[in-house]
C-alpha cells in the first residue's frame, strides 16, 4: 500500500514536530509540537485527521496537539504517563501565552476534548488502528516516551525520541527488524561524552562551587532531566530545593511506576529534596545551596528570580544541562553572557558552565540503531545536520531527507 508522507514540522530542524500519513481513506498524524521560542512557533496547519498519534510529553512533540484532537473528533494514542504529563504542558502554553500576550494556540475546552480523546497504549500493546496493527515501543528518552510500529505489507518505525543508553531514570531503546525507519536525528556529527564522566566533573564543579560560599543554580527541563538530576546529587549532603512543574511531573512518575528504571531511587531523591511551594519556601531556598528548578532554557518558570538573585555573584554558578534552542534566554547566556529578566537585558557576573546530560541517543548511537533495525528505507528527522549521517549510511540503505512541506511516498 502506498502513503503519502508530510512533515508538518521537526523535518529539517530540531522542534514543532509534525508528520501525517495519508492513504487507505485515512490520515494519521504522529506529534504535534511547538517550538519555545519568543513568539512560539507552529507546524504547518494539518488537514483532516482520523486517527492521531504522540510519542511523548515534551512540548515540540506534544504542545499542538489540542489544535487537532480538540477541534476534529479522533483519538489520540500515547502511554497515560505521556498524556498526563503532556496536559501540564498545554495549560502553560496558555498561561505563556497570557503573560507574553501572545495569540492563544486553542482553548481550554481543546484540552479537555484532547484527554477525552486518549486511548492509553502500554509498551508491547498491539491494537488494530485503520489499516494497521500498531505496537507501542519503549523509546527510552523519557518515562513514558514511546516508538509506533506500523504493521500492514511491510513494517514501519517512527522513532520520536530516542535513547539507546540507560540512564538513571529510563533504560534505553531497543532496535527491531522494519522496512521503513523514521528516525531523530538530533546529535547528527556529534557524540555524548562518557555519562560517567560528565556526571563526575558535574558533581567535582558542585563541590567547587559549595566550598567557595556560592550558590549553584541547576535550570531543568520539567520532564525528565528535572528527575535524571535529583537521582544524580540525591547521595550529597547539601542542602537541596527543587522549584517549578518538575515537583509534578516527578509525582506523576511516581504515579507510573511502570516506565522508571529503579522506583526506590526516584522516591529516596524526593526525599532529599526540599519542595519550594510558596512565596516562603522560595525565600528559604535561595538561601540554600543547590536549586534545581524550570525552565531549562531558562525563559519561563521560577528560574529567572533565581538567576536575578545569584546573577552579580561571581562566586555562584549556573550549571546549564539541557538544549539550549535559538532565540531563548538560555542560548544568549551561552553566546553572550546575558539574559533578558523582567524585559531588561542582564549581564551574568557568576560562573557558566554546560553539561551533556543529552536523553538523545548521538550520533554513532544512532547509527548502530539503524544497522541492527535493518531498514531498506531511512528517513532522518528532527535534526539540523542530517547530511552528517550521509556517510555512514550511503550504499546500504535508501537514505530520505524530506523537508517542512514535502510530500513523498512509502510502500507500507
């Protein structure tokens, strides 16, 4: 059977994924994102959908979607985890989108009508969806995170996001045989350096920090990193405060016990943690000495007041361990050395550092994954540096780079 393929977004850059397929007298539509910058940025507006597909709770993935199965009446498949998760994410769309007095990407109502729409799969879980079987796969990357398999003539994988290393939080992904593989390519020509060692120089600039009489601000991604962090320092001594959605999201986790590596160590580092919940307790947290809070990229969330109070000290630091997207706050400290709080442009006197604490599989990785899937057909998305893979894969397998908007077609 032939199906017309679009990338509505994500093709050719990393954020607003978006991808249809079109054939049989259905439409499907896996991911709908957006991107964090400032005014938000959308996919290409999709057509009909019958049947919609999310492979995980992070906002380029899932921040649309209620543009689509709020106002067309389809379900939406994803684990219940990602679900959750991904409705946290869609009321601080709208309340962003408020305080930046931005449009409004959709209404509350769209929220409610997207989560009456989920059809919770689990990992293994095979179901009968148009013309496919379809299987969910654990993708690592995230608790929750997940790869659909299509299954009609031949077999289709689309990755979302991947991990194929363990870490602390999630095990890693696993290849299996397919004809056609979609797959991220974010680390396209670069590789993590060993997660053991940036973990040790990680916790070595802490201690440096400490003893030093600074305070050490950790800007985390509320879903996943947030947690990965907390069981990284949970055996260290020092006073610790975790700010912002992350304290949900970790709740939620604990909720699904199912999709974490080692339950016990998520609900030990809770424990070691002081919840900020009011005005007070933040108060009592920047007199503290470890902040790990929201936003990773450091333009919404409590982050700036705490970068407000450390920023002319240059005995504290912010230790930054997430992508850092153009046009955000996080990706002007990294190149200049400033950051915008409450609309004025600040110079940061205290110390920077990055950390690769990555939850994408890099570039050999991804290269290893795709020669034990076997595909005959490749299809490199979410990436702006795609033709990287060009020489590993080349002579072995029909390699596509599609762009935003165009149109091609696979035997499935």
């Amino acid at each position: 059977m032939n199906m017309k393929c679009k990338f509505l977004g994500g093709a050719d850059m990393v954020g607003r994924m978006g991808m249809t397929m079109e054939g049989d007298g259905s439409t499907y539509l896996i991911e709908y994102g957006m991107s964090p910058t400032k005014p938000p940025e959308y996919p290409l507006p999709a057509p009909r959908i019958d049947y919609a597909f999310l492979t995980h709770s992070h906002l380029d993935h899932c921040g649309m979607m209620p543009r689509i199965c709020g106002k067309n009446e389809c379900d939406l498949f994803t684990t219940p985890l990602s679900a959750e998760i991904s409705e946290l994410m869609m009321y601080d769309t709208l309340k962003i989108a408020k305080a930046e007095d931005y449009p409004m990407p959709y209404t509350t109502g769209d929220i409610e009508r997207t989560m009456k729409a989920v059809v919770p799969m689990t990992y293994g879980e095979c179901l009968e969806i148009g013309g496919f079987d379809v299987t969910m796969l654990d993708a690592g990357h995230i608790p929750g995170a997940a790869m659909f398999q299509y299954d009609k003539e031949v077999t289709t994988i689309y990755s979302g996001d991947i991990h194929t290393e363990a870490q602390r939080l999630v095990g890693g992904a696993k290849p299996h045989d397919c004809t056609n593989l979609f797959i991220e390519g974010t680390y396209g020509g670069r590789n993590h350096p060993p997660r053991k060692q940036t973990e040790e120089m990680f916790i070595a600039k802490i201690e440096e920090v400490l003893d030093r009489g600074g305070k050490v601000l950790i800007p985390c991604f509320a879903a996943g990193r947030t947690q990965e962090i907390m069981l990284l320092l949970r055996n260290l001594g020092y006073e610790m405060w975790v700010d912002g959605m992350g304290r949900s999201v970790t709740r939620l986790f604990l909720d699904y016990p199912e999709y974490i590596r080692d339950v016990r160590h998520l609900k030990a580092a809770k424990r070691k943690f002081n919840e900020v919940r009011n005005a007070n307790s933040r108060a009592s947290a920047i007199k503290g000495e470890i902040i790990v809070t929201t936003g990773g990229m450091l333009d919404g969330g409590p982050v700036l007041g705490y970068l407000k109070a450390i920023k002319d000290d240059p005995k504290s630091a912010v230790l930054l361990v997430g992508y850092q997207a153009e046009d955000t706050n996080g990706r002007m400290l990294l190149e200049e050395g400033c950051v915008k709080i409450d609309g004025e442009v600040c110079r940061i006197a205290c110390e920077l550092q990055k950390y690769d604490f990555s939850a994408h599989a890099d570039h050999e990785q991804i290269v290893d994954f795709i020669r034990k899937c076997d595909p005959e057909k490749v299809i490199i998305m979410h990436s702006e540096n795609r033709e990287a893979f060009l020489p590993d894969l080349e002579g072995d397998y029909e390699v596509f780079l599609p762009t935003t908007g165009e149109e091609f077609t696979l035997d499935m």
